[in-house]
C-alpha cells in the first residue's frame, strides 16, 4: 500500500520528541516525511528539513504558510504531526484541520480548555482525524490488559492505582525541555498534572474503560520560585462505584520514568510497570500470580496485534508511538477512501484530549480549594 505523506509543525534540531515521532512514523513502513515548518527560526527550519531530507520547496517558514501551500498541492501532505510546545498546539491544528489536513498531535490537547474547545470545535466542523499521541496505551500488554478487563477477567472493578513519577525536575529548570514545561505560558496553568499526569489518567481510563466523575487533587510546586506544579496527588471516584489514586510527580528523586498501573477486581488483579513493559503480574482470587510476557504464553488477540518481535525481546517506546502511527493511518485511509478498519483500532482521538483538559482543569480547581471534591465536568 501506498505510503501516506506526512508533514511536521516543530520538532526541528534539538527536539527530543520530533525525532521520536519521525522514528515511529517509519517503523511500520505506513508513512513518509515530505514536509515541515520545523523551528519558528526560518534558518534552524530550513537547516533541519535539509538534514532530513525534505525538499528546500516543501520546507516552510511557518505553519499557516505550510497548511495553505500543501492543500492546494495535488500531492499535499496527507497528515500532519504537531509536536510544539502545548502553547502552540491549537493554532497549526485549527490552520490544518481547516485546510483539510489530518492532524496527529502530542499530549495534552492544548495549554488551556478554551484553546481545546476550538480544535474539538474544527474537528467537528471539518470532520478531519485528530490523534493524540498517548503512546503508553499502545504497549501490547497494555492492549491485552485492556482486552482482559473488558472480558471480565478481573470481575467488577473496585481499585485503580496509577502512579508516575520522574526526579528531573528536581531542581529549578536549565535545560530547552525543562524550560518551556516550567513556564505556565507555554506549558499551559498545570505543570507535571498536564506533562505526565494526563498520560497516568489516560493510562487508567484506557485499561479500565471507567469514566472518571469526581476528584480530589492536592498540586504543589516544591522546587522553590516553579509557577507550575511538580508534584500531583489525586483521589478518583469512577462510574459505577470503584475508587481510584493517582501520584504524578517530577520531583520523586531515584526515579527516571516509572509510569506503573494496578487494577484489582473482585475477581482477580492485574498490575504492569512500563520500564518492564513486556512483563505484567496476573493473580486470580485465591491463585497463585501469573507472569504473563509480551507476546508469550497466555497472550490474547488484543496482545498480539500489536507485537512485532518474539517474546524475549525488547519492545516499548518507540513501538508504543508506531502503532499509533499505524492506527492513524488506518483511520484516514478509511475517512478518506473508506477502507476497512482493521480490528483493534483504539489510537487516542479529541474525545481523549478532552477529557484529559478537564482532569486538568479540576486538579487545579480542586487543589485550589483546599483539595475539595470536584465534578470531572
């Protein structure tokens, strides 16, 4: 099948996670770079779209230029990624969704709910894809889990703990990744709550397929002069009854990316860490626990379709992102040409980047009275 065409808003020298998502675009053969404004610097822009090879004529000195340029080219981009700085979600994905391009976009949706109330709002309008890159729920035995909890493998759902923690914020801010998230102007109002704590939210509501209805949330900013927050603490009621604790916090010094789940049912539980990622413990009421591997004995369908080496091997991060890559290119060939969606498909859409704004948004109101209950609206 044809490669889609691909283009790119930012992710220029220096980016950590533009290179991230261009290597995940390549991993399933699904996609091709052909374009990008990728600096706000015109220089820095035309210097990184040479070093990866696109064309001088397809490298643009911004996004608005890039957006009308490749919709009036017959072979115009298909889809574009945005991998900017929250500030600077909302603007390219209004300017490409309107000009008729897909757009795949990092997490979170935007820096404030109005800016997320305008994409959601052109999403409608133009009913153009938007995908969100929550690449945690694409890890394969986060797909099984998923598959096992909606299968009932775990009976009814009473306890969600979620945790993620990181120490490289500890102290104050002097590097370019550590800048902008640190800076309420760019990073948005909410801090670590909207860096990693939406992915350990979205990781939950994923896996236990729950709608989160009420939360508590106590956020504070340790590191002396922050403006943001760098520490989350978040009590959770779900629908339907079960309770849930969420700890975000990029201050937790010994810890580099240990985003880790347990879900326990009134059958069985289950419990995964993602620096193991191909490793998740199983326990049946009353049973001894299962090690259940990636791709291994006693994996299921869901599992399966998202694994790409034998068992024993090595399979995370980067494979997370390219199944998302591959999902999103599943999903605009079908708006586009109405191919059939293959079973499986649960790449995060705006529904996602919702209500991953509004667990911001009642964290920081919470928070700010005294940790008081407050309505996921």
């Amino acid at each position: 099948m044809e490669r889609l065409r691909l283009g790119m808003v930012g992710g220029g020298q220096g980016a950590f996670i533009g290179g991230v998502h261009r290597i995940a675009a390549r991993i399933d053969g699904q996609w091709e770079l052909v374009a990008g404004a990728l600096s706000s610097d015109a220089e820095r822009a035309a210097a990184s779209a040479a070093e990866l090879g696109i064309a001088a004529d397809r490298s643009y000195a911004d996004f608005a230029e890039m957006a009308k340029a490749e919709a009036a080219r017959d072979e115009g981009i298909d889809a574009v990624a945005i991998v900017t700085p929250n500030h600077m979600h909302a603007a390219p994905a209004v300017a490409f969704l309107r000009a008729g391009i897909h757009v795949i976009c990092d997490k979170p949706l935007a820096a404030t709910p109005e800016q997320a109330a305008e994409i959601a709002r052109v999403v409608r309008e133009t009913g153009r894809q938007f995908i969100l890159t929550h690449n945690y729920t694409a890890y394969p035995l986060i797909r099984q889990a998923q598959a096992m909890v909606a299968a009932g493998d775990l009976g009814e759902i009473r306890v969600v703990q979620v945790e993620y923690a990181q120490d490289w914020l500890t102290e104050p801010a002097s590097n370019k990744q550590g800048d902008w998230r640190t800076d309420p102007a760019r990073s948005g109002a909410g801090g670590c709550v909207g860096d990693i704590g939406t992915h350990a939210f979205n990781l939950a509501s994923f896996v236990t397929g729950l709608k989160a209805t009420s939360l508590a949330a106590d956020l504070d900013a340790f590191v002396p002069d922050r403006q943001v927050d760098d520490n989350v603490h978040v009590m959770l009621r779900f629908d339907g009854g079960a309770k849930g604790m969420l700890w975000a916090s990029q201050v937790a010094v010994g810890n580099e990316n240990a985003l880790r789940l347990r879900v326990h049912g009134t059958k069985g539980g289950l419990e995964w860490a993602q620096e193991n990622p191909n490793r998740m413990t199983f326990t049946r009421f009353g049973r001894p626990k299962q090690i259940l591997t990636r791709g291994g004995a006693g994996a299921n369908e869901a599992g399966l379709r998202t694994t790409r080496i034998p068992p024993g091997h090595p399979e995370g991060y980067l494979e997370g992102f390219a199944t998302l890559y591959s999902e999103a290119a599943h999903l605009i060939r079908h708006a586009d040409s109405g191919t059939p969606l293959p079973e499986g498909v649960h790449a995060p859409t705006i529904k996602d980047g919702l209500d991953g704004m509004r667990f911001i948004s009642a964290c920081i109101a919470s928070s700010k009275a005294d940790a008081a209950w407050t309505a996921l609206d």
